[in-house]
C-alpha cells in the first residue's frame, strides 16, 4: 500500500522475541540512523555489534545497549578499509558465533556544484558509500554462505531511484548501492542459497547528524524539505530484519517518490531537483565550505536526531521577519 505506516512502527512483543539473541552487525553505528537501531536492539536483547570510527561514541552506544538488556561488541573501523570490515567480521564470529544480520549503514555525503566539490571528497565519497559497501557485503555474504543464511541491509536512500541536483556523486553512490543489493538477490537465488536476503533501505531525507557532517561547497547551510524523523528508518531496518524485502522505501513521501519515479521519471526527477535549488541554494543562510566528517570524523553530530527541522522552523521564521519589517 504507497501510504502505508506499518513498516515504520515499532515491532510488537512477538517480534521483539525473535530479536532477543540474535547477532546484528552495525557499520556506521555511532550516530544517526544505525545508533539509534542500535540502541534499539539493545531494548530487544539483541547482541550487537558496534562498527564505526568514533571509538568514545561506540562505547557510549555500547553502555546503552548493555544497560537496555542486549550485548555489545564494540570494533573501531572504517568501512573503506577491506582489512578492517575483513576484521570485523572475524571478530563478530570470535565474540558470537555466527552473524545474523549485518547492515551496512555508513556514509557520507558531498552537497554542492559538481565542479565545486573537491575531486578528493568526491572520491571519498565514493571509497566510504559505494566500495565500502561491497567490501562489507563481501564479507557478510562469506559468512552467511558458511552458515547457510542471514541478512544484509544496504542503507540506500530515495536516491538510489531518483537522484537530486546538488548531491551528484552522493547519488550516484546510492544508486551503484541499490544495483549491487539487486544483483546479489539474484546471484543468491539462482545458486540455491533460499535462506541469504539482501534489502536496500530507501528513506527520505532523514534529521539526522548526516547533514552536519556532510562536505558542504553550496553556499548555504546544509538542508532538505520536509525530512523525517530518524525513528521511522530505525522501526523499518529492524522490521526489514525479520521480514526481507529487496527493496523498502520508507514512509509515504519516499513511496510516492518511487512509484512516481518509475511512471514518470524525468518529471520526478525536474521537480526534486527544483525542490532541492529552493531549499539549498536560494532559502539556505550562509555557510563556509567544509570537507565535513568525509576525511576524518568530526567531534559534533553525536546522537541520533539532530533537530534540522527545528532549525528550519526557526530560519523560516526569521525570513518571514524580515521581509514584514
């Protein structure tokens, strides 16, 4: 159903009971989405296992986890690194015995004028959202192959259908995420492994630290319309878990999104990136340019909601002020 909810409410009892024990592998785990299906778990009783490059916020998370009644397991690493997934990988099935789901959730974005983003963020870009992702796909699907199953969750985004103006090489990563995920479902099926799923995450613009640690070369502030709260991506990833589904766009405006866009597709994709002009370019305040948390992690952007639409609101309604004045 395009507007339904179901998929971004929270697991009932029943479901909660299937969780408690089972193993999930979070990379990217130290802020936005994948803390707070994280911390989640840790309310389900879940093992959990912490990936990220921020070693002090992966033991935040960890504590959290372990107070709410689950395990944590917590490995510093970055996904663009083989060596180090290769790492956490084995260290997940040292601690716990076997993976059951792993999911893939880091990633940073680059906002901007193609020709004004640095070629070296572009290609970090590209080394974190697309390469790490099939280092981290490699090794989840090595292990399930030897378990004979198991879950890989691929955070994509809208993006990965329709890809918006100002975020070339963001979207182009997300979309090589969304052909990777579909390419292994097949590749699984037609060589017998039923019990090995793969899902692509596909939410709408998300408050979430994303935006703060975005490389940012647009002039303005970093920004989306009409985002959603972070808890409806976390309800949707773990739902995804028990019940896979190739592809999940999340809520009704990444829905309406994909069903227009495969009917309409050039429309869909004038009128988003009219949206994004609006937002990013015309109504944005001013901002410096910054490589954000693309080569290095940044110290701020620590928790799960970032509170982007309040300070919107509050940018609104200064314009408003002064255009009256």
């Amino acid at each position: 159903m395009l507007l339904s909810s179901c998929e971004t409410s929270k697991i009932g009892s029943a479901g909660q009971r299937k969780t408690a024990g089972k193993t999930f592998v979070i990379v990217g785990a130290s802020s936005g989405i994948g803390r707070g299906v994280a911390e989640q778990l840790g309310a389900y009783k879940a093992n959990v296992v912490l990936a990220a490059r921020r070693t002090d916020l992966l033991d935040e998370v960890a504590e959290k986890v372990r107070s709410a009644g689950g395990t944590a397991l917590v490995v510093t690493m970055d996904i663009s690194k083989p060596d180090d997934v290769q790492r956490l990988a084995e260290a997940a099935v040292r601690q716990y015995g076997t993976i059951d789901v792993w999911i893939n959730m880091a990633g940073v974005g680059g906002i901007g004028r193609f020709w004004d983003i640095p070629l070296e963020d572009q290609a970090r870009i590209v080394d974190v959202n697309l390469k790490g992702f099939i280092y981290g796909s490699y090794a989840a699907i090595r292990q399930f192959r030897v378990q004979g199953y198991g879950t890989l969750i691929n955070m994509g985004s809208i993006e990965s259908v329709d890809p918006l103006a100002y975020h070339a090489t963001y979207s182009a990563t997300k979309g090589g995420i969304r052909n990777l995920s579909q390419a292994l479902n097949h590749e699984l099926r037609l060589n017998g492994y039923k019990n090995i799923k793969v899902v692509t995450v596909e939410p709408w613009a998300i408050d979430t630290p994303f935006w703060r640690h975005a490389a940012n070369y647009s002039g303005g502030t970093p920004r989306m319309g009409a985002m959603d709260p972070p808890e409806k991506v976390v309800n949707a990833v773990i739902r995804a878990s028990l019940k896979p589904k190739q592809e999940l766009p999340v809520g009704w405006k990444a829905r309406a999104t994909y069903y227009g866009h495969s009917l309409f597709p050039h429309l869909i994709e004038k009128m988003s990136a009219n949206v994004v002009h609006k937002y990013q370019i015309e109504n944005a305040p001013p901002a410096p340019n910054t490589s954000g948390s693309v080569h290095e992690p940044m110290e701020s952007g620590r928790g799960v909601d970032d509170n982007v639409r309040q300070r919107m609101k509050e940018e609104k309604r200064q314009r408003k002020q002064k255009k009256q004045e």
